[in-house]
C-alpha cells in the first residue's frame, strides 16, 4: 500500500508547472491526505520548499530518484 492519497507527474514540465499542477492538486484533497509528486525539473526541490513555506503544507520528503526528484507533501 502507497505512502500517499494521490499521485502527480509532472516530468517534462519546467517550473512554474510542477507548483502549479501541485497547487491544483492539493486544493482538491482532504487536510492530511499526502500527494506524491515527480518532477525532473531541478529547479523543483527549491521551489517546492518555498512552496511549502508560503502555504503551510508539509514537505514530508523531498528526493532524487534516477535522474527524477520526488516529493511527498502533506495538506495542512
């Protein structure tokens, strides 16, 4: 069984998009539901901390994976 409510791919999109689709995709989800993420953009792990920063969810796990990062956020 998966670690996580939902899942995003957001390979091949450069930033903002990743945040962007992350964003949308958390306002759909209960508070406490966990959404993985993928991403390839390198520009992602930095964006993704700020991210949750500004928006109070929490960043679980922020990882690199084959050439892919992954992150597991948690809805506030």
């Amino acid at each position: 069984m998966a670690d996580f409510d939902q899942e995003l791919d957001a390979s091949g999109l450069n930033c903002p998009l990743p945040i962007l689709r992350a964003k949308k995709a958390l306002a759909g989800m209960e508070a406490g539901q966990v959404l993985h993420i993928i991403a390839t953009d390198p520009g992602a792990v930095k964006d993704f901390e700020a991210f949750a920063k500004q928006t109070g969810n929490e960043l679980q796990e922020s990882k690199e994976e084959g050439g892919k990062f992954v992150f597991l956020m948690k809805k506030s």
